[in-house]
C-alpha cells in the first residue's frame, strides 16, 4: 500500500506529458505592420493589373464608360495588333541592344574609375571626386542639347554607336562602386602586390570578384533605367527601325493625339516581361554571391 502510495506522488516522467503550447499572442503592433504592408502592397500591384486587364480588353470595353477592372470578353486582339503596327521584334532586339550595351560599357568603365578613387592615391584624386559628385546635380536635360550636337557632327544619329557611347560612364556609377571598394579590406590587394601581381590584376582578380554583388546591383538599375528610357532614345533616333521598344510605343499616337489604351498597354506588358525574367534570374545569383563572398 505505501509503495503504490509513493508510486503515485511520484512526478510524471516528461516524456509521458502531454505539453499544450499556446498559439503565439499577435500584438497590436505586429497586426497594424501587416495591414499597412498588404495596403502598400496593393497600391503597387493595382497599376500592374489594370495594365494586364485592358491589354486583354476589347476596344469596346477600354473605352465604355463606367470603366470596368475585369473584362467581360478576354481578346488577343491587342497583341495581334501590336506587331502588325510596329517591327515590334525588332524594337524588342534593339532594346536589349542598346540597354546591355550601356550596361556592359558603364560596368567596365566605372569600375576602373572608382578603383581608381579608392585604392591608387595620386594628385587631384579628392579633386576628381567632388567634380564626379557635383555632376549629379546637373540635370540631364541640361546636357541633353550638346550631346546631341556632338553626337550629330559624328554622324551617329541613328545608330547604336550614338545611343550608347554618349552613356558609357555615369557619375552615380563610379561614387557607388568606389564606396563599396573602400570597404574591402586592403589587406587583399598588399598580399596579391607582396606576389608580385600588377595593379590591373590586382583590381581584375581580387577587387572585382568580391564586388560581384555591387557589380550586379548596379547592373540591375543601368539596364533597368535605359531599358524604360524614353527622351533618350527619342531624342537620338529618327526612324521606326533604329528605335527601342519606349519609343516605338509613342508611334501608336492616332490623328488628334488618340492612343489606342489596349494596345499600347499590351505593348507595355510585352515590354515588361524581359525585366521580369531577367531581374529574377540575377536576382538568384546576386543572393548566392552575397552569400559566398565571406566580406562582413
């Protein structure tokens, strides 16, 4: 009798409990971040949608009053249309064209430049910085005038030479890559001189690839920018075949200035796509070089 007795003041082993976890509280604070994320969300995403209902839209309905967020009649007509107005292939290619060539040129000649400013000291370094900088407060349609001139006196109006070159190094560029290279240790480039390594294999096999995920950051927002680009490329083409997909987008103005909302908002969408695809698969590849570069 006792032993049963003491057997059962015994505690229970705490395999054999059965443990209630309570559902974690949400706090006021936690509740309030996430409606306003979901309304921050959805005032960004609303214009996306309304470009891919009406590009879906029949001309009936784009223009019916009161306007309508779904079609009731889903059309390809819009997109039909689009290439049979526009080379819209070939705005396409030179879109991609032109916005990987400033890129593939701005990345080269910036990082060279910002090497330059953050890990060779000569005379006029500080100088050169400060007027880098204070060129970013010129506003580009103040330049707009005289690079057209000179890219005219070239003879490159209408040409790629004369839509890329004129963009082949930017201010923003060089100060954002030489504030990155600042912040890697220059304990890499005294053991690549302490080799024996010249200066431009020190920048080309040490600096660069640990500046991969600032290479590609900037990548991103040069090709990104040019892509969406429209006085540039409008201003520096004359013809349907030389343009790019922004200002290919302007032709489908109709007498007395009426733009076809379905149309142009199924080019828009054509248009978007490549950025889409492209920013997703970069953005892969950023993520797994910020992750295997070991720089804290």
């Amino acid at each position: 009798m006792t032993s049963t007795l003491s057997r059962a003041a015994l505690p229970t082993p705490a395999s054999t409990r059965t443990v209630r976890r309570r559902p974690p509280r949400i706090s006021l604070t936690q509740t309030l971040y996430f409606v306003g994320f979901l309304v921050v969300t959805a005032a960004i995403m609303l214009p996306v949608i309304i470009i891919v209902l009406t590009a879906f839209k029949p001309a009936s309905e784009v223009n019916a009053f009161p306007p309508t967020l779904t079609p009731t009649q889903w059309t390809l007509d819009n997109f039909r249309a689009i290439f049979s107005e526009l080379p819209f292939a070939r705005l396409i290619g030179n879109s991609f064209v032109f916005a990987g060539g400033v890129t593939l040129f701005a990345l080269v000649f910036d990082s060279l430049a910002a090497y330059a400013l953050a890990r060779l000291d000569f005379r006029g370094s500080k100088v050169l910085l400060i007027v880098i900088i204070a060129s970013l407060m010129i506003p580009f349609q103040a330049t707009l005038i005289p690079i057209y001139q000179l890219v005219s006196d070239l003879g490159w109006v209408n040409t790629f030479a004369g839509l890329i070159l004129p963009r082949a190094a930017d201010a923003f560029g060089i100060f954002f890559l030489r504030q990155f290279f600042l912040s890697l240790p220059r304990d890499l480039d005294n053991a690549a001189r302490i080799d024996g390594a010249s200066e431009f294999r020190v920048f080309w096999s040490v600096v660069l690839p640990n500046a991969i995920p600032a290479l590609l950051t900037l990548g991103i927002f040069t090709f990104v920018n040019n892509w969406n680009d429209l006085l540039w490329p409008l201003v520096f083409t004359t013809e349907s075949d030389h343009g790019t997909i922004t200002s290919g987008l302007t032709l489908l103005t109709g007498p007395g200035g009426i733009i076809p909302q379905g149309v142009m908002m199924a080019g828009a969408l054509i248009a978007v796509l490549p950025l889409a695809i492209l920013f997703l698969l970069v953005q892969r590849r950023f993520i797994e070089s910020v992750a295997s570069s070991g720089l804290k």
